[in-house]
C-alpha cells in the first residue's frame, strides 16, 4: 500500500474554510475504490499547519485520485488559503490495515 503524506501550511483566516473543504474532499475520496484513507490531522501547536494522510491500495490510484472532480474543486478552492506550497512524501506502508 501507498501512503502520502501532504503537508500543508494555511493562512490564519483561511482555517475554517480550509477544514470544510478538506472534509468534503476526504469524505469523496473515501468513495474511490483505490483509497483505504484518508485522513486529515491539524497540528495542535500550530492550527495552521495539516497533513492529508492518504492510503492508496495501487500504484495507478494517487492519478485516478487526482483525476476526480472532486480533487480538483478542492485544489481550486484551497489554492489562495495556501500561505506556502504544499509538500508531499511518498511512504510504504509497513503495518496498515486496509
């Protein structure tokens, strides 16, 4: 299995907004057959740091993922709540229950 980590810095004011997007983009990406999570943690110490941590069952998911409509409403959406470009890593998975 194939686990992304994103990691996302938002503006202050964008919190919010950032958090019902991300939530709506989460719980459609848990519809696609090739997504075992997805998960969205804040940072307690900083609110306005994220990590999307995304679970692929193939290889071919992550561009099935961001071929979907609802991919790309959240990119558009959070695009100007970034405060600096999102990062991600690619990990293996080593123990994740699917």
């Amino acid at each position: 299995m194939l686990v992304v980590h994103v990691f996302v810095r938002v503006k202050p004011e964008s919190i919010p907004e950032f958090i019902a997007a991300t939530r709506a983009n989460a719980e459609a990406s848990l519809r696609e057959p090739g997504v075992a999570r997805f998960d969205v943690v804040q940072q307690q110490d900083d609110p306005c740091r994220f990590v999307l941590v995304e679970a692929y069952r193939t290889d071919s998911a992550p561009a099935e993922h961001k071929a979907t409509v609802h991919y790309a409403t959240w990119r558009d959406t959070v695009a100007p709540m970034m405060a600096e470009p999102r990062q991600s890593v690619r990990y293996s998975s080593i123990h994740l229950p699917d």
